[in-house]
C-alpha cells in the first residue's frame, strides 16, 4: 500500500466519521474536568477506548515518587482518584504501536453567571 492510498483512505475515514466524532467531542467537553474533578472524564475516556478495541490501562501517579523530583512543584491538591488513562493499539508483528493518553483535567470556567450557557 502507498502513502497516498493510506492517506486517502484516512481522509475517507476522517469525513464518513466526522458527525459522530463531534457528538463525541460534545459529550466529553459537557462532563466536568476541572481539576480535582477528572474521575467521570477519564471513566469515559476509558469507555471509548475500550469500545476502540484498545489495550486500556490506568494509571495512578504515585506522589511521594513525583514529590521526591528535582522539578517538583508543590501544588494544592491531591493526586488521588485522578488516574491517567492510556489505550494502546499494538502494531502487527514488529510494526508501530499507537498509544493515545487521557488527561482530562481543565481551568475552572470561573463565575457562571459570565457565561450566556452553563460550560459544561
């Protein structure tokens, strides 16, 4: 298969898929993520990795390992419960792997009441 044939056939794929990608993009930015809040988005994050077919692991920082790093910096909240999500697809025999990370923590969106709809 040439680059232009596997090019072309993402292209197809890109467009036969766009309006169900952007239902999925909705319904992730509409769940809350701020920080400390990122259980629900990784949860769903998970979801749709597994329903990809995707090898999913989670994975829970340890913070006294990331406390103990030259470049730590002291931040106000907890790491706990707040998991990374990585799905991976393996490549066929000794091809590439392609390995998608989830962290889906975002600014807080600040008062309500600036906004002409809820953020979420």
């Amino acid at each position: 298969m040439t680059t232009d044939t596997t090019l072309e056939r993402a292209l197809e794929a890109l467009d036969r898929e766009f309006g169900a990608t952007v239902v999925r993009l909705q319904q992730m930015v509409a769940i809350d993520s701020t920080t400390g809040t990122e259980g629900e988005v990784q949860a769903w994050a998970r979801h749709r990795m597994e329903q990809l077919g995707l090898e999913v692991e989670e994975v829970q920082l340890e913070e006294s390992v990331l406390a103990a790093h030259p470049s730590a910096v002291v931040v106000p909240w907890s790491g706990k419960g707040r998991p990374n999500v990585v799905g991976r697809w393996r490549g066929a025999a000794a091809g590439r792997s392609l390995i998608l990370n989830a962290h889906g923590d975002v600014v807080p969106p600040g008062p309500l009441e600036s906004w002409t709809a809820h953020p979420f």
